[in-house]
C-alpha cells in the first residue's frame, strides 16, 4: 500500500508515518496540494491520501477528478472539529479519521482501501466456470479480452486477474476509453512533457507509466480512435512509450486486460479497429455471460447489495420476500448486474415494513423495452410513409431513452450501438432543436 500524507496532520505526521509503516505501507509525504498532485502526477502507484482537513479538500479532490486521477482520499484532524469533518466529508472525503491517529482505525482503512468494491459475489455455476478460467490464466503474462454486455461486471473479473497474478503486490490501472474524449486520450494514455502543449504546466505521467510492472485495463477498448491504435500495438509490442513532447522513448512492463461490449472481430472487417492490435490483445478471450444466462447469480448478488445499500444509507438491513424474490428471478435484466445494483439499490429505499415486498422492486417489461407496433401498422406500413430514416432513427433513439429515465449506458445497450455513437447522436439532435430527456449516468 502506497500511502500520500498531505499537510502537517496537526504535527501527527510522524505518528501516521509509523502506524503507516507497522501496517506495511510505504509512505510519501506533501506539506501542501501543488506538491501532492506533483507526486501524483508522477505516476507513483499512491493507493491512500491522507490529507489534513484544514487544507481545501474540494480543491484538491476537483483537481483529482479533472486530470483523472483515481485515489481514495481520508481527511485527519483533531478529534473536537466535528465541522471541519462534515465539511471533509460533503467535498468527496471517504472517511475522517480524528488525530491523534488510532492504530487499529488506520489499520482498517488501509485494509479497505485495498479491497474497495473488488469483491466478486457469484452463486452460479457459469460465473464459477469464468473464474475457473480467469485464475488459470492470472499467472501468465498474456494480454487478456474480457467480452460480454455492457454492465456485466468485466471491470470486476479484471481486477480479479489482477489479484491472482503475478503483478498482485503492483498496481491496477484502469482507463474507460469511452469515458474520455479523443483529444485527450493519448496524453491520458502516455502522459506529456511541461510546454508539449498550451496547459501542460508539468510533466504528467500516462496510464502505462502508471501501471508499469503492474496491469493496465482498457475498458471500452472498442471505442478507442483507430489513430491511437497504432500508438498502443507499439507500445504493447516494443514495451515503450513515447510520452508527448518528449525526445526519448521510455520503457514500460505492462500487463494488459481490454474489455468490448460489442464483436471486435466484425469491428476489424468494418475498418473500425486494427486486425494486428485485435490479436494482440485477444491472446486469451473470456466472454462473460449476461445475468439472465447465470440465475443463480441474481439473489446471491440481490442480497449482497441489499446489505451494502441498506448500510449506506444507515437503514435496518430487511430481508427479501419470496414474492420479491421470484420478480428478480424472473426478469431479464439487460442492463445485467449494473442494473440490478441500481434496482436493488432502489427497493431498499422505497421497502415499507419487515421485508423487502415485491411493490418495492420497480422493473420494466423488457418485451415492452421497445414497443412492438400493432399487425396491421406491420403489414401496411402506412405510420412510415414520407418520413425519412433519419427521422425514424431519431424517434427510436429518444424514445429509448425516454425509457431509460435519460441512462444513456442502458439505451445504447437496448439500441445495439456503443455509447460513443449514442453521445454523437445526441448532440447532433441538442445542436438541431431536439429535447431530449436529462442523463442519469
């Protein structure tokens, strides 16, 4: 565990470094913001920040969330500043942790800074088959493609890899490519030198960088513009980087898992995505089935978000009824795990009494996902006549997203297109005078 302390912890920083280290972290120390994103920037692999709740925690935290930079953020102060703590907290700050620090509590921070959101809950015997296969090829140093729907869970099998490899005790990275846009993802990817390009105040390290010795995820790799293909083949292929405005290559030891909702193989034959990158990364392919696929992955895992919701949102943990039960069991969730989550999620805040009731689980029909027109209107055709495809397609697109409450994931999931062309859709019809419905993801 590599831990970051920001700020003078009220003198504590000394106390903090040494229980830091009883518990087998490594410990780099900032007195202020500017130097701690500085060493972030970096790319040393820092797991924990520890920040004094003095300093401007929203400040720090933005700057974190502008330049994409993935760490869990405590803030520490003295016991008797109960505002200065609910200040922490509202700014992003997972926990506050009062100074002087207690060993057993920053103990347990640490341990659950490591194992945040990376458990792996499953009952079914496809799902157990998956991990089967994961873990036996965990060990290699093959580059890996996870495949399967959107909402699968393939960030979590991933991280799964990562932990029964040989590169476990280093760091995991993790990129969305769709998440980011074009112009930014190759400085996001390879990192760039201070003067490269107007903004570029300082070197900044890139993901591969980051993720040297350890593993780099490439979600959404789908998604990735064809020109920077080219860049991450020779990067995997001649383990170096060229970071931008630099003047020399620099070497990188890093083991990659990609993720596709959608069939690289019909990308490569529309041009879409390069053939030789393509069997680069597809050394090893596990495909990950849909929830409906795996039902008996659907109340282990509707009972562990149960537990995770009700604790967050500090209600009584209820159990579910069997009625409750038998509607989860018997949807077809295409939004898969994602989307139960967010059901679930849902049902623990609307339940009324001892259980979790059925009226609590709030589903669409999926047959009724995308209306199916009446017989007649199939035969004649006749609501079609004038209109143009365009027009057409853009009543499917936002109808489906009237839907999804405005869930774009879950509408280019429905529509069978990635969540790239969605937004380009979207803003060509923002841009021609269309409403359209708010976006809740």
């Amino acid at each position: 565990m590599e831990l970051l302390i920001v700020g003078t912890l009220e003198g504590q920083i000394g106390a903090a470094s040494k229980i830091a280290l009883a518990q087998g972290g490594h410990v780099s120390i900032a007195d202020d913001l500017e130097p701690a994103m500085e060493i972030l920037r970096s790319g040393k692999a820092i797991e924990l920040v520890m920040i004094d709740v003095k300093l401007d925690i929203h400040k720090f935290i933005s700057s974190l969330e502008t330049e994409r930079i993935n760490v869990l953020v405590v803030a520490c102060g003295v016991a008797n500043d109960p505002e200065l703590a609910v200040r922490a907290i509202k700014a992003g700050a997972r926990e506050y942790i009062p100074l002087p620090p207690d060993p057993e509590l920053i103990g347990a921070v640490l341990a659950a800074a490591t194992r945040e959101n990376h458990a792996l809950i499953y009952g079914d015997k496809k799902t157990e088959a998956v991990l089967k296969m994961a873990k036996q090829v965990a060990p290699s140093e093959a580059s890996i493609l996870l495949t399967g729907e959107s909402g699968t869970g393939k960030e979590i099998f991933s991280r799964f890899i990562h932990d029964n490899s040989k590169r476990a005790n280093k760091k995991f990275v993790a990129v969305n490519c769709a998440a980011i846009p074009e112009t930014l993802l190759e400085s996001e990817l390879f990192g760039y030198e201070k003067g490269a390009f107007t903004g570029a105040v300082s070197r900044r390290i890139g993901k591969f960088e980051e993720a040297s010795d350890g593993t780099l995820l490439l979600d959404e790799i789908s998604e990735m513009d064809i020109k920077i293909q080219s860049k991450l083949l020779r990067a995997i292929q001649e383990k170096e980087i060229d970071r931008i405005g630099g003047k020399a290559p620099v070497k990188v030891n890093t083991r990659i898992i990609a993720t596709s909702n959608r069939n690289l193989a019909e990308a490569v034959k529309n041009g879409t995505f390069r053939q030789d990158l393509y069997y680069r990364l597809n050394v090893v392919n596990i495909n990950i089935p849909p929830l409906r696929e795996r039902p008996e992955d659907i109340i282990v895992l509707s009972k562990h978000f149960v537990k995770k919701y009700s604790e967050l949102n500090d209600l009584p943990l209820k159990p579910l009824s069997a009625e409750a039960e038998a509607k989860l069991m018997n949807y077809r969730w295409p939004g898969n795990v994602r989307e139960l989550e967010n059901t679930v999620h849902r049902a623990v805040l609307l339940s009324a009494g001892d259980h979790i009731d059925a009226d609590a689980v709030i589903l669409d029909d999926p047959d009724s996902i995308i209306s199916a027109p009446k017989t007649d209107e199939v035969m004649s055709g006749g609501e079609f006549v004038g209109r143009t495809v365009a027009s057409m397609e853009r009543t499917l697109i936002i109808d489906t997203l009237k839907h999804t409450l405005g869930n774009r994931s879950v509408a280019a999931n429905i529509l069978g297109i990635s969540i790239r062309t969605l937004r380009n859709k979207l803003k060509q019809y923002e841009q021609e005078g269309f409403d359209l419905p708010g976006s809740s993801d």
